[in-house]
C-alpha cells in the first residue's frame, strides 16, 4: 500500500499527458449521475485508506482510484463540502453542450441573445463559485453583486457585438457568442472569486504546512483559469458556428432546417466533452509561486519559518 498515495492525483503531474488523464477522469460526464449515497460511499473509503492504510474488502488498486476519482468530482479539495452538483466540472459537458448549443443557434434575436447569455453566465457563475480556491467564505451582499457585474458584462458585451455584425456576412454573427463568452469569462471568473482577491488564497509548503493567504497566488491561479476556460469555449464556439456556415451553404438543412439544431448540439457536445479536461490539464492544478514572488509580509513569515523552501504551493481552482 505504500505506492499508494491518495492525497495526489493518479498520474504525473509535471508533464501534460499526465494531467490530461487525471482531468478526463476527473469531469467525466458520468460521475454527475452518481447519487448522494454512492459518493458518501466514496468518502467513507477514502478516508478510511488515509487513515488506515488498508485495501478496504473487495477492493483492487483500479477500484480504489476509481472511488477516489468520483470523490474528487463532488467534494471541494480545499473545503471537503460536497459541491453543487450543476458547479462540478463533471456538469460541464452536458450543461455548455445545451447552453452553448442556444447561444450558436437561436443568436439573431436580442431577446435570445439576452436569455443566453444570462443563462451562461449563471452556469458559469456557479461553477466559478463552486471550483474557487480556498476555504475563505463570500457574503451573500459580495456573491450578489459579484453576479451581477458579471451577467452585466457578459450580455453588455453580446449585445454590442450583436449591433455590429448585423450587416456583416453571417459567418461573423454566429461568432459572436465565442466573443461575448471570451469577455464574460475575464468578468465572471474574477468577480465570483473576488473574495480571494480581497483577502488571498491559502499557500502551502511543499509538505503541506499553511503559511498564509496571498493575494499574489490569488492572481496568478484565476488568471490562469481565465485562460483555460477560454481555451475551453473555442472549440465547440468556433468550429461548430465554422462547420455549420459551410454546410448550410452546401444546402444540407434545405429539407430539414430543423435538423441544424442536433447537429449543431452533436458538434458541440463531441467538442465540449474532450476540451473540457484538455484544457484543464494545461496547467497544474497545484499551482507554484516563488517565494521572491510573495507579498513583502508574507515573504518574511516563510524566510523566518521554512528558510529552505524556494516555493509556495497553492490550489489554483479549476
């Protein structure tokens, strides 16, 4: 049992194929189906082999990663709170499958445009919240206003586009919810986390022991997010509207206009099911900052404390 590390993913994860594995265990569609009692379940053996280091009865090693895996997607690492089940990254296939599948087909309409988007970016809004980093807590007054600034700007910046393009050929039209998403997330993203841009996210030594809360490390992890999730849109946002254009063109929907409906949602869900872990893998989800990097005050606290240690750890969230 001693190979057997449960406080780490399965997979090496320095190197990008590693991750890419333990993010495509890690939002797998399926685990959302997995009722409260399968995933207390999961819990109850997990924290069990932390404790006792024994392979509980009628478990392998496969078997027991396989709990540990549908533990991960449900219960938050830093808080171990069973999370929101539509704000799990398992949510994100089937959820951006249908909400990106209404922006891309029903995005001619200004009444449209506004459901969309402020469909998307409640979604969005809860898995921000959801994934944060850190176990500091939000004021109900913050996450309000937090989601308010970021719907706002999200549906500002679709309707701006939407005046635009109106003109224009309609393969710009269609890529217009790819724009209004790429903005949203840089607004959404950082205001339903903003609690750990106010007050810092926990950073740890590189054997666990707490040193404080950066601001710093706040920065750099959502920063970091931004950019996956943006990379995770482009896909099904871009080639799906691509796809589309050409074969509307070619006159394949003439018969069945309707029919662009599913094969545009086939195009998006096939995208979205693969990017998602993809382009979570870009980056360890551990992330690392320098202690030179740290804030004055906490610089000293970890030169004083852990004089040997060079870099902080930290969860980026996802």
């Amino acid at each position: 049992m001693g190979s057997i590390d449960l406080d780490k993913p399965r997979y090496d994860q320095s190197t990008y194929s590693g991750r890419a594995k333990h993010f495509l265990l890690l939002t797998n569609p399926l685990n959302i189906l997995a009722s409260d009692k399968e995933l207390d379940e999961a819990k109850k053996i997990v924290d069990e082999f932390r404790k006792t280091r024994k392979m509980p009865a009628g478990y392998d090693e496969d078997k027991l990663w396989e709990k540990k895996y549908l533990y991960d997607s449900a219960f938050h690492p830093d808080t171990g709170e069973k999370m929101f089940v539509l704000g799990r990254m398992s949510a994100q296939a089937p959820m951006n499958t249908l909400i990106t599948g209404g922006m891309i087909t029903f995005y001619k309409t200004t009444p449209a445009t506004i459901f969309w988007q402020w469909i998307n970016q409640t979604f969005n809004a809860a898995v921000n919240y959801t994934n944060r980093s850190g176990d500091a807590t939000i004021s109900t007054k913050q996450l309000l206003a937090s989601y308010c600034a970021a719907c706002g700007g999200a549906l500002g910046t679709a309707l701006y586009l939407n005046s635009k393009v109106k003109n224009m050929k309609p393969l710009y039209a269609r890529l217009v919810p790819f724009a209004a998403v790429c903005g949203a997330n840089f607004i959404n993203i950082p205001m339903m986390r903003s609690s750990e841009l106010l007050n810092g996210t926990p950073v740890f030594t590189a054997d666990g022991q707490r040193v404080g809360e950066s601001k710093r490390a706040a920065r750099l992890g959502i920063g970091l997010v931004c950019i996956s999730r943006v990379l995770m849109a482009v896909p099904g946002m871009t080639l799906t509207p691509i796809i589309t254009n050409i074969a509307t063109r070619r006159g394949m929907f003439c018969k069945y206009p309707l029919a662009v409906i599913p094969f545009q949602l086939t195009l998006v869900g096939l995208c979205v099911t693969f990017a998602t872990p993809l382009c979570c893998a870009l980056f360890e989800q551990k992330a690392s900052l320098s202690v030179a990097s740290l804030e004055p005050e906490l610089r000293e606290v970890v030169m004083k404390k852990y004089p040997k240690e060079k870099e902080v750890y930290f969860n980026k969230g996802l």
